[in-house]
C-alpha cells in the first residue's frame, strides 16, 4: 500500500509539471496573446507610430510623383497621429476578436474620408485653373487616387492582415483551436487544484510532506518555460527579428520582447512559490524533528525518575 501511494505521489507531481507549463501557457494566450489592449498598449509605448508616419511619408511621395498631385496634399490629411491610432488600435481589435469569438466577422477599417474632402478639392482647384471640366472621366481618376491613398493608409494600420489567411482551411483549424482552448480556460487551473489536494490526501496523516510534492512540480514546470525564454533572451532572438518595414519589424520586436519578458515573470513567480513550499517542508520536517528528539528526552529523563 505504501509503495503504492508513493508511486501515486510521483505521478501527481509529474503531471502536475505538465499541468503549470499549461496554466502558464493559458494564462499568457488569455492575458497577453490574444488581448487587444495589452497589444494596443505595448505599440503606444514604442516608436512604433513614428516609423509609420515616416513610411507613410515615403508611400506619399512616391503617389504624389505617380500623380501629380503635391505630397502635402496626402500627408496634411493623412498625418493625424490620434486618428492613425485609432484605426490602428480598431484592425487590432478586430483581428483578435475575430480569433477569439466564433461568431465575428472580419473586415479590416479604414477611412476613405480622410482623403476624399482635400484631393477632391485640390483636383477641382487645378481643373478650373487649366479650364478643364470636373468631369466623368476626372471624376473617376480622382476616386481612383483617393482608393490608392486610403489602401496605403490601410496597410500602414494593419499590424495583422487576415484577409491573406481567412480563407485557408488550416488557418480556421487554428482559429477553432484557440477558441476551443479559451472556453475551456477554467479546467486547467480546477486540473491543478484537483491534483494539489490530491497530493495532500496521499499524504493526509503527515500534510507537510505534500509540500515537497506540491514544490518539485512547480519547480520543475516553470523550468520548463524559464529555460528556453532565457536562451532566448540571452541569445538576443526577439531584437533579431527582422522584416522589410520598419515599422512591422519595431511592432514584431516589441511584442516579442514583451511575450519573453511576461513568460519569464510568470515562470519566475511559479519558481518561487515553488521554492517557498520546498523551504517550507524543510523547516516543518526540521522543526517536528526538534520536537520529536526533545519528546524522547523528556520521556527518557521520566523513565530514570
């Protein structure tokens, strides 16, 4: 019976490693991952929406040169910091919503009024100036601008494009599993406290000696996470990603450095609370010990009286 409950011990702690890297992972996925406003937050903290603007900036010149409309007239109605946010902040709400919710819908926001009032405008200024007539045809080239100018500003506010993935079966098999994973949040925390008050019961005539079971699991499973965020972390990866603009590469580095950095906090939390239950069984095994060996010589100083 004893070798029995030993062997039940070593397979609750095993599986309580593996059930810690999970809490961790789902915690990460709900808390971080897939939530927009932590997302929104770490890009308003970054130089993220500079080098946007500078990028803008650069598409700008070259539709001003493709058309012969002053670059100015582009980057005065484009370069509204609170409104680039905004639709930023909305396609990053919209995408993650649509991973985590199965009945949304996507489509990427953008803003055609924005540059429909001062093209338009300029376009018919310099019509009635050359005595041209703001006609079909102008009309027409003018809505086909201000298509080009809203797109460029769409994709400079799109961090996630999923109109490139939607349709894949196998991008939706992804989808079905986050969303799966979110539902069922809660029996990863309730798998951990079953197998906790598990280890307690095997050990219900001494409950202390749970605490050593209880600890090598946490141990062991925040290693699990802490050792490869820190070869990550150590080796540089998240600052050596890299892609053609500037501005994805500075939004994908921060976000990297900040899933890294959240793993590594959580991992080193769970260590600890690890240790504390490992020190705590040693004081407790130390201490009732003590008091066992003062027992025994206080009964052997009454046996000579």
């Amino acid at each position: 019976m004893r070798n029995i409950k030993k062997i039940g011990r070593v397979i609750l702690s095993f599986l309580l490693m593996f059930v810690v890297v999970a809490l961790i992972g789902v915690i990460f996925m709900k808390q971080v991952l897939l939530n927009a406003s932590d997302l929104n937050q770490q890009l308003d903290d970054s130089p993220y929406y500079t080098q946007v603007e500078e990028s803008l900036s650069a598409k700008f010149k070259t539709l001003s040169l493709e058309t012969s409309i002053p670059e100015e007239v582009f980057v005065e109605a484009a370069m509204d910091q609170h409104g680039l946010q905004q639709l930023a902040r909305t396609n990053n709400e919209q995408a993650l919503n649509y991973l985590i919710d199965p009945n949304a819908s996507y489509e990427a926001a953008t803003d055609y009024s924005m540059f429909a009032e001062p093209v338009t405008a300029y376009v018919q200024s310099y019509a009635a100036e050359h005595n041209q007539p703001f006609d079909e045809g102008l009309q027409t080239q003018t809505a086909t601008i201000i298509d080009e100018a809203t797109a460029i500003v769409g994709s400079h506010t799109m961090l996630f494009n999923l109109d490139n993935v939607i349709a894949f079966p196998q991008f939706q098999n992804v989808r079905k599993m986050l969303q799966t994973v979110l539902a069922y949040f809660y029996l990863v925390p309730l798998a951990f406290f079953l197998i906790a008050g598990a280890l307690v019961g095997l050990n219900w005539k001494l409950p202390h000696r749970s605490l050593i079971w209880i600890g090598s699991g946490l141990v062991s499973g925040s290693a699990f996470v802490i050792i490869p965020v820190i070869v990550a972390l150590s080796l540089k990866i998240p600052q050596r990603i890299t892609v053609s603009a500037d501005h994805i590469n500075t939004a994908l580095r921060t976000l990297a450095m900040h899933y890294t950095t959240f793993l590594l906090g959580s991992g080193a939390l769970v260590f600890i609370l690890g240790i504390f239950c490992l020190v705590g069984y040693s004081l407790i095994s130390k201490a009732k010990r003590a008091a066992y060996r003062r027992n025994r010589a206080y009964a052997a100083e009454m046996e000579q009286y």
